[in-house]
C-alpha cells in the first residue's frame, strides 16, 4: 500500500503506544518467562463461578440483560455496589457510576475535568494506561517527588502552589508500577490539600483488596470534606479483567459529568458483567476469594523479594505488602533497556521502568510482576536476571 498522511488529530501528537506492544509480542514466544505483565495469575480467575452466576442471572432476567440498559448502571448493581463500597472505604458515597474497567473511570474523568493545557501532578512512575490517557486529553503532566513510602506532601503543596493543577492522580496502594503503599497521615494531608486548593485527586485503587502482609488503611476519598477526591474502583484483579467491571465514586455533580461523558463513549458497561459482579457481591462470595487469590500471591511476592536480596547489594527495590509489582533499582550506570535483549534472549521478560516515567529517564530501572509466574519460573527466571545483572556490573 502507497504511504498514506492521514491528519490525525493533535491529541495523539505524544502518544505513540509503541514501545510496550513490542515487549508484548516478544512475552507471547513459547517457553518466555514473564515478569512483564500485569495480569493475574489463570489460576486466579473464576471461569466456574462466572460460568454459573451468568447462566442464573441469564435464566431469571435474560431479555432486560440483553436489552439496553441505564448509562447510570444496572439497577440492583448500583445498589449492591453502593453498599460495597460504603463497606470498603468507611464513607459516604453520595454517587457512583459503573464503568466499562477503571480505566474508563479515568477517561470518563479526564474528559469531565481536563481541557487541553491543564496541569494534572502525577506520581513518578506512575501507571502507562492513565499517563497516556491524560496526554490524549492534552494534559501537561508534572511530576510529584517520592520517597520509598510514596508521594512527598512538601512537593506536592509547593507544586500546587506553583502549577495550579486541575487534578492530582495517584495510586495510593501497591502503587503501578513501584509497589508502595502511602501511609495514613499523607493520605490525609493529599484530601486536606484537595479541599484547601480545591484540586481533583483522581485515587486509584485498583490493588487495595490483594494485601499479603500488614492492615488496611483508609482511603484518601474516607478523608474528604467537599468531594475533591474521586475514588476509581475496579473488579479485575479480584474478579476478572476481561468482564471489564470498574467504577467511579465522588460527588454527585462529577458523577453526572462522568455519565454524560459515558453516554458517547458506551451508553453503559455490559449489563451481564455487572449482574455477575452484581450476585458476587449479593452472595459475599469476595471474601474467599480474595483470599485465596492473596495466599498465592503472597508466597510468590516473598519469592520473589527472597530472589531480589540474592542479587548484587548495589541493586535496590522497594518491599511491597501487596498487589502484583516490585520495582528495582539497577546502579546507576546500567541500562534496562538495553539489558532486556539479553533477559529475552534468555527466555525472560520484564518492562524496562523508563515506560512509566512521565518524562523518561530513570534507564535503570525495572518494574518486576510476580503474579503471573508459577515459584519455578521465579526461580529460573530471577536467577537470569541476576545472572545478567552481575555480569553487567
Ligand atoms: C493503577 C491501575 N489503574 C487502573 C488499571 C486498569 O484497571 P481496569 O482493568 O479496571 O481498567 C490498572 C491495570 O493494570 C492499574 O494498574
């Protein structure tokens, strides 16, 4: 086919969504052990009980499942979910929507919100699917330093000050990429700031459920006075991904901007997924599910940090109590990238973290899944890694 210049609009202009696809395809080769993903583990997924629930769900309701449905969610949905989440996050949720995976709850959110030009503060590194939506929303991202607990509430204020952002996004919990978890007082402090300054926090906590080790804490929105903080939930590490099941709680005038902003993008997320998610929470069937979900995670994550610790003392990594990802420090001098053809060479995949800063850099660094891995493929695969890694020192 001849080349072709199609004009495309300007919001792609940075956003390319090359660089992980390649990753990707190199991750599905027969025998690669993969730390690259973020998926959960098969064994994690419940094709039985969904397989049931949808067939009952089906018999007793089956043409109001397949008709059309409200873009505010499916009714005994959005009163379970409520419920749920009231029980999760110990606060009043004066409005939630369903949405087609979180990841629609942020765009859904950066298209009520952003306008081209806006400031949105970010974590460094932060998760890909959000940084990339926030760019196509024309957004200009500014960095928020960490330390190894998280987000520096000094910065955070001083670049407030500066920047005026329409909104902060943060992951709070077993944050995507790096694994760290924000302790109790700075949660409180960010929803103290998003009502001083009036700023959207956009609260992320998609991985609060898959804790191994230490208590819950509260949420950033469990702090809010005036609705400044919205919480984007979602059932795909705790259920499934693929049903595409997510939501977004905050004040009443956000939600209504939201499902506006959902009626062009999907008129509503599937009705089937959300009456299956729907007899999930009916049938207090999460409990025990999330805990044997936790119990296999939990022994691979201690592996996995066993493996770390055998590595050279000049790479660091944070120690996470959760969710599905430990991020390392490689010393300074040592590039990811250019290590990973020989990790994949040797049959082992990881993403490079430089992916997942807002503005590059940061070449030596690696975001490790342990999730999706059995304890064999732990084993061989760290000890190529470290393998590579000392050779390279
Ligand atoms: C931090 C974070 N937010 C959102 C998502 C997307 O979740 P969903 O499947 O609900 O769209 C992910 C998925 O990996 C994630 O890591």
């Amino acid at each position: 086919m001849d080349p072709v210049s199609f004009p495309f609009a300007h919001r792609f202009d940075q956003v390319s969504g090359s660089a992980i696809r390649e990753i990707f395809k190199v991750i599905a080769q027969p025998g690669m052990i993969s730390f690259a993903g973020g998926n959960p583990s098969p064994d994690a997924l419940p094709d039985q009980m969904v397989r049931e629930i949808a067939s009952e769900v089906l018999l007793a309701n089956g043409k109001q499942l397949l008709q059309y449905g409200a873009t505010e969610g499916y009714p005994p949905f959005v009163e379970s979910l409520k419920q749920y989440v009231y029980e999760q996050l110990h606060c009043d949720i004066p409005a939630i929507l369903p949405v087609t995976g979180s990841t629609q709850a942020m765009d859904l959110l950066c298209k009520a919100m952003i306008d081209p030009g806006d400031t949105i503060l970010v974590e460094n590194p932060s998760f890909l699917g959000n940084i990339q939506c926030m760019k196509l929303y024309q957004a200009n991202l500014v960095p928020v330093e960490s330390d190894d607990s998280g987000l520096l509430i000094d910065d955070l204020e001083q670049k407030i000050i500066q920047y005026h952002p329409k909104m902060l996004y943060t992951i709070p919990t077993f944050q995507n990429p790096s694994g760290k978890t924000l302790p109790a007082d700075r949660r409180k402090k960010i929803a103290e700031l998003a009502n001083q300054y009036h700023v959207i926090v956009a609260e992320d906590d998609p991985y609060r459920d898959l804790r191994y080790e230490g208590s819950s804490l509260p949420a950033i929105k469990s702090f809010d006075r005036e609705g400044w903080v919205v919480f984007l939930g979602s059932f795909s590490k705790i259920i499934s991904p693929g049903l595409r099941v997510g939501y977004v709680a905050g004040h009443p005038d956000v939600i209504r901007k939201c499902t506006v902003g959902k009626q062009s993008t999907d008129v509503h997320t599937a009705n089937l997924n959300q009456a299956v998610v729907d007899q999930f929470i009916r049938r207090n069937l999460l409990p025990d599910h999330i805990r044997s979900i936790c119990a296999g995670y939990g022994e691979k994550m201690r592996f996995m940090l066993k493996k770390l610790s055998e590595f050279p003392g000049e790479v660091h990594f944070t120690h996470p109590e959760g969710g599905l990802f430990i991020w390392a420090e490689l010393p300074e001098h040592m590039n990811a990238l250019k290590l990973l053809p020989q990790a994949i060479e040797k049959k082992v995949a990881y993403v490079p973290g430089t992916h997942f800063c807002v503005n590059g850099g940061h070449e030596n660094t690696i975001r490790l899944n342990f999730s999706n891995s059995s304890m064999e493929q732990i084993e061989t695969g760290m000890d190529i890694l470290n393998q590579i890694i000392s050779n390279n020192l």
